[in-house]
C-alpha cells in the first residue's frame, strides 16, 4: 500500500493530494504503508444507498503504519475493533451506470 | 462601522411527510404568513435568500429564490440560493446577516426548505451522501448515518458513553416535540422501548452502533426569518430579537482525515467564533438548538461548544440538565431528531425555535428567562459548521 507522507508536517495520506489539510504545505514524499491496517472503527449499515449491492454493508476505517488512515468497505460478517486487515482494489459500487473502483479491506 | 441586525420575526410549516405541498408552497406559505403579520411591504425588501439542497432532483427546480420572489411578488431584488449541506439554512442567515450589516440592505427575507419525502429511501441517501468526500469517501457507499456511527463508535468508546445515553437524548427530544405543534414526530417514547427485550423490532439497528431512534428522519418542511437592520426592525415590532454573533468553520471534509476524528472542530471554532463576536461565554446561553441529526451528536456538539466539560454531556443528559426545566435547556422544539431534519429548513427551524424562545411565543416549550439563544448548524459529517448568538431585544 502507497503512502504520501507530507515533508513538512509529516502527516501521512493514503491518497494523493495537493495540499496538506494539516500544514497547508505542497510537498510529498511516497512512503510503503505495507499491506496490514488495523479496524479503528466500523459499522454496519442496513440502510444503503442506491448503487451498492451489498446489504448489509460493513464500512470502516483503518490505520496502516505512521498513523495513515483510510475509509472502506470491510469483507467481513464479523467486524471487531482491532481486527488486522489487508487492502484490494477493486470494484465498490456503480454510479450512473459506471462502476467506481477503489480500496476495500479483506481480513488477513 | 457595521450596523446591528435583527429578526423581525420566523414562521413555520409544520415538518412532516407533506405529499400535498411542493418546495414552492413550503417555500411561500412561511413567508407569506411573515410579510402579512407584520405588514411588510414587498417593494421594501431588497434581498431574498433561499435554503435548499435537493431541490433539481425532489422538485426538478433550480434558482429557487427567484422563484421564491416571483410567487410572492417581489420584484427587483437580490435572490439567491445558499448551498452548505445540512448548513444550508444558518449560512443563509450569514448572509442576510453580512448583507444588512454592511449596508448594502435593510430588509431581507429568508427560507429555506426541502421535498425529501417523494423520492426512495435509498435515493434520497445517496443524494444526501453525495457531500461526503468525493474520492475517499464517497465510492465506498458513504452515507451520513455510516459516518455518524464511525464516530460514534470512537466518540462512545472513549467517553464511556452507553446506547442509554443515547436513548435519554432520543426520549428527551420525542417528548419536547410533543409540545411542538410544528414536529413531525409525535410519539412519546422510553429508554425501556428503545434498549429493553423486543427493541431490536421496534428499535432496529440502521448503522451499528446507532438504530432508528438515534436517527433524524426523513423529512418535508419550510421555515422562513425577515431579517433587517436594528431601526428598521423596530418600525415593525417592539419585540425583534438581535443577532449578536455569527461563526462558521470547517474541517477535513473526510472523516479519515481529521486529526482527531473523536473531536467535532468545526463546531467547536464556529462556536468559539460566535461567542467572540457577541462577547459573551458558553455560561451566558439561556437556551440552544443544536444539530442532533444523530443523539450522538447532541451529546458531543454540547461538549464542543463549551456547555460542558468533555466527556460530561452524557452526566447532563443523566441529570435532566438538557431538558426544557433544567439549566441548560437544548433543543426544546424536540431537536433534528424530533422536529425533522428537511435539510435545506433546518437552520432557519433551529433560528425559528430561538426566535420564538427569546420573544416568549414558546407556549408549552417556554424557556423561563430566556435572554441569549444559540443555535449550532453543522454540515457535512462535521466538515462545516455554522453557530448563531441571539438576544432578547
């Protein structure tokens, strides 16, 4: 997993940006995340939104290493907080008849 | 120099699943009451801004304020539409605000006002969700209920705050609305109904940890203010009441982002803002409005805008301090979460109950001397937020 790590302030992102929402600052640098996260927080959503398929829908958000943290879809029936979890890419939902792809989690 | 600005006066519709009324008549019928009650004549108003989201999808409308002024026959004015996410409404009032303060104009109307009730469920989620992060958050299947729980899980955890807790907001707010003609849920309420055996049926879970009655509902409704400079104000009522202070601040639009995603930052410096700008101190509020799309939310926002230490505003909700009796009343109309939440009027709802608390038109909801109002409109989950200080004239 890719990481952008700002030079100035240190905050890590797990998507590319241009500006630092921390520090204000312009300058990154690519950094190996690895490929485990750990469940920070999650829930399960009964009510989904139109274009999602799968019901119901455990969303959550993981931390990689440097504290860098990302929201997804989590494969799972049994979501814990603490769990160890591994990022794919892959397909999430459809939006006016495209899919939209991006990260999701699969437990390790 | 700028001037001081004041509310001459807010109405209502009732909030409800209203299949009968378009956004114009929820738009019109707040207005229309306000320009007649206190004799205004159209061709004084010179600003007409509107609140409202969802408008092209619910009603296939945009430039809904110029609309707004053709149905009620102003002519020649400003009108615009204010889009801030559930923020709409108090950005609206920012508005008016800066538009009498720098004299540019005496007197303004505002409304504000959203259909949410003639699409599905799950197009009306997706369409609310659309004000999440574009890149990150979005593509996963956000929704506002989804992000609400993300950190009400970290927010209940590191607090200790217990699904009873949240129920105390839930039930506390049912039974205000039951004193609020204009909510749209009437329906009292017990912890019991909500935690006991069975309430997984009653009560089922929408996004774990929250359940339905954690949740604002779906919602129709208008609200509309006329707004003016202080000596304007008072050639057409003794009673306006003042607006002392207005803050608006964001945060990281994602969640994931936010340095401590436990803390709500954006009301918490919109609020600090506000009460700088009217110099007064969270002990000062008489009565407050606050954005419980979620009860969560309503626990930790009184945290955040200082009326309670953090970790505290669940002994508050424990104690019976938040309710219409208690110290520090909070949403007295019955909140969000009882009210409704029509996305687009909620800010001007929230400025309609204070209005109504501070010219003592409360009726049964009547906060005993209540002098300083506050209302807090957040957007986004969190990512903006707008906080209002208001004073008996």
């Amino acid at each position: 997993m890719k990481g952008y790590k700002c030079d100035s302030c240190g905050k890590v992102y797990t998507y590319k940006r241009k500006v630092c929402i921390k520090c204000g600052k312009t300058s990154f640098s690519e950094v190996d995340l690895g490929e485990e996260a750990r469940l920070i927080t999650y829930t399960v959503l009964y009510v989904v939104p139109a274009g999602i398929e799968r019901s119901p829908l455990v969303l959550g958000i993981a931390e990689f290493k440097d504290g860098a943290r990302l929201f997804g879809q989590v494969m799972t029936d049994k979501p814990q907080v603490g769990m160890k979890l591994k990022a794919q890419y892959g397909k999430l939902r459809t939006k006016d008849g495209k899919e939209l792809n991006g990260y999701y989690f699969v437990p390790e | 120099m700028s001037r001081k600005v004041a509310i001459i006066g807010a109405r209502m519709t009732k909030f409800g699943n209203l299949i009968d009324k378009t956004l114009m008549d929820l738009l019109v019928e707040p207005s229309e009451i306000l320009l007649d009650e206190y004799k205004i004549e159209r061709k004084n108003v010179s600003s007409v801004y509107v609140s409202n989201l969802l408008g092209e999808i619910s009603s296939r409308q945009t430039a809904v304020a110029t609309a707004l002024a053709d149905y009620l026959g102003i002519t020649d004015v400003a009108a615009e539409r204010i889009e801030n996410g559930p923020a709409s409404g108090a950005s609206a009032i920012r508005y008016a605000y800066m538009d009498i303060a720098s004299g540019n104009s005496d007197l303004v109307l505002v409304a504000g006002a959203e259909k949410m009730r003639t699409a599905p469920t799950e197009v009306v989620t997706d369409l609310v969700s659309m004000m999440s992060h574009p890149e990150v958050e979005y593509p996963s299947g956000a929704t506002m209920p989804s992000l609400g729980a993300l950190f009400a899980r970290l927010y209940m955890q590191k607090y200790d705050v217990k699904p009873e807790h949240l129920a105390m907001v839930a039930v506390k707010n049912h039974s205000n609305a039951m004193k609020n003609p204009y909510a749209q849920l009437k329906k009292e309420i017990t912890v019991e109904q909500l935690l006991g055996p069975g309430s997984e049926s009653f009560n089922p879970y929408v996004a774990e940890p929250l359940r339905l009655y954690d949740m604002s509902p779906m919602t129709d409704g208008g609200a509309a203010l006329i707004m003016a400079d202080l000596d304007t104000a008072l050639s057409y009522t003794k009673n306006p009441v003042i607006i002392e202070g207005i803050g608006e601040s964001t945060d990281a639009l994602a969640l994931q982002d936010r340095e401590d995603p436990t803390e709500l930052k954006a009301v918490r410096l919109s609020a600090e803002k506000a009460y700088r700008m009217a110099g007064i101190k969270p002990e000062d509020v008489n009565v407050a409005e606050i954005h419980d799309a979620f009860t969560v939310l309503e626990i930790a926002i009184s945290e955040e805008i200082g009326f309670f230490k953090r970790g505290e505003g669940k002994l508050a909700v424990e104690r019976g301090t938040t309710k219409i009796d208690g110290e520090k009343p909070i949403n007295a109309s019955g909140g969000l979460k009882a009210r409704g939440h029509p996305l687009g009027a909620t800010g001007l709802a929230q400025a309609t109950e204070i209005v109504w608390q501070l010219q003592g038109l409360a009726e049964q909801r009547q906060v005993r001397n209540a002098n300083i109002g506050f209302t807090v409109n957040m957007g986004g989950f969190g990512s903006n937020a707008v906080s209002i200080v208001y004073r008996r004239y």
